[in-house]
C-alpha cells in the first residue's frame, strides 16, 4: 500500500470522527506512521496541518448544519466537541469570518468550505515540482554529535522561519567554540529530533566529534546519528532552496519512491566555509530509509 493509500486511510478515519475527540496517535496509525512523521507529509502533500484540516472540516459540516437543519447553535457546538457556543462561534468566526448566527440568518452562503480531501488526487497531479536531482543512497556508520538543542514546531512550517535564527545564535554565542574533539569544524550539522505528538521538535545545530563527552558547558547536549542506509541530496543554491528540497522530500520524493522512512532524525550539514547566507549555500541533507 503507498503512501497515499494510508494517509487516505487516516482521512476516512477522520471523516468518520468528526464529532468525537480524536487522537492524533490514532489518526497516525491508521497511516502506519509516527505521529510526528504522519504530519510532516501530510502537511506537505495537502498544504494543511492536521489539525486545521481537522479544524475546518468540522465548521464545514457544521455550516453545512446550520444552513440545513432547525438544530440549535448550541446543539451544533456541542455536537462538535465544543464546550461552549462563545467557543463554537470564535472558532467559526475566525475559520469564515461570520458568525454563526450571521451566516445562518444570511441569503448567500459564499463561504471557503473545506470537503473531504482525496489523496489519490494528490497522487495524479504530483510529478515532481522542483528540479532536483535524484538522491545518493549511501551507507553511514555512526556519528557522535555535540550541539546546543533549540525548540520548535511543524505547525505552519514554524521551524522553516526559526531554523536560521537557531544557526545565527549557534554562532554568534560561539557555542562551537566549547565542543571538544571535533573532527570536522567546517562543517555544521542541523539535526531534527526529540519528535512530540503535538508537533513540537527540538533542532540541534553541532558538529561531529570523535566520542560522546561525559561533560559538556552552557546546555550543549550529546546525541547520536545512527549507522544505516540515507538518502542523501544535495543542494547548491539558496537557503529558499534547502527549505523547497525538504518541501520536495516529504511531498515528492519519499510517497513517489522505492523507499519507507525509517525511525531516526533526518539532518542537514552545511559546508560553512563555502556557505553565504542566504544566497549561496552547500547543503546535504539526510534522510534515513530502508
């Protein structure tokens, strides 16, 4: 079964819970992914977070109520797992810019609503929208990262804004300059790890060193990049580039190809000596397969 096929298994989960509390474990494994990695492509596929499909899928049925049946607004808030209709009526406002009780009283009703999406649609019309060469699938032993661990999110690609803000204060505070044992200081690793349910990851920029190292200053953090097989592409371009490439990866390439994410961080290393931000940048970036 694709990748299309098991993310659509999730969406006729969620169709069929609309009006339940639901979990994004649960939606996730109807997939067979990770929570975190479920979002990760299927936000990059669809355009939407999981939760703002979920979102909006609810108001659209519940517009739909509105316009077709004598139920209460209440009713309709309680039915959609709102505790409250001042909560019902913030969330429809701020997904149609109308309130309930306007949009119901109103004549036109040329409102966004949002229909079950299909994602064997996706499969027709994605092709491949960048030019990207394809990837080098290599064989890595293990490597030992130092790094200072920086928070962030998937949701809205929040972490596509962050991510440069992480490398400037990598630098700028000269944590570098307190890693023992670096066996390659040209070159600079952006690790995505720390994986949460909700969303939420830790970024950790570092670089290689020899062995994990019992003491470390100022909040740096060992972790481990595990040996085994990585697709690998690189990129010779703009930082806008290196974020399309990921853009690429989790929307094209990985539901397109041969290969099955495995579990494990993906990273990027950056060549810092032949790197300008943001025009001119030497990337590699890995991601775990099987």
């Amino acid at each position: 079964m694709n990748y299309y096929n098991r993310i659509q298994n999730s969406i006729e989960f969620i169709e069929q819970n609309l009006n339940q509390n639901i979990d994004i474990v649960d939606i996730a494994s109807k997939a067979y992914f990770s929570a975190f990695h479920f979002q990760r492509i299927f936000q990059a596929i669809s355009g939407f977070s999981v939760q703002s499909y979920i979102r909006k899928r609810r108001m659209t049925e519940a517009a739909i109520l509105l316009k077709r049946t004598d139920k209460t607004i209440l009713e309709i808030s309680i039915a959609f797992q709102y505790g409250s209709q001042e909560a019902f009526t913030r969330a429809f406002e701020g997904c149609f810019d109308i309130t309930p009780y306007k949009y119901r009283k109103s004549q036109e009703s040329n409102i966004n609503l949002i229909h079950k999406i299909n994602f064997m649609d996706y499969e027709k019309e994605i092709q491949g929208d960048l030019d990207i060469d394809k990837p080098e699938i290599i064989n890595s032993n293990k490597t030992y990262i130092v790094g200072y661990e920086y928070k962030t999110s998937l949701i809205d690609e929040q972490y596509f804004n962050e991510i440069p803000g992480f490398y400037n204060d990598f630098g700028r505070n000269e944590y570098y300059m307190k890693i023992s044992n670096r066996i390659a200081p040209a070159f600079s690793y952006g690790i995505s790890c720390n994986y949460q349910d909700d969303g939420r990851f830790s970024f950790l920029v570092g670089e290689a060193v020899k062995c994990p190292s019992g003491k470390l200053e100022c909040g740096l953090v060992n972790l481990e990049l595990s040996e085994g097989k990585y697709a690998v592409f690189n990129i010779d371009g703009s930082a806008e580039r290196a974020q399309n490439t990921w853009r690429y990866i989790y929307k094209t390439w990985l539901p397109n190809s041969n290969y099955e994410r495995r579990e494990g961080p993906d990273f990027e290393v950056t060549d810092v000596c032949n790197s300008i931000y943001p025009d001119k940048m030497k990337i590699k970036i890995y991601i775990p397969v099987k």
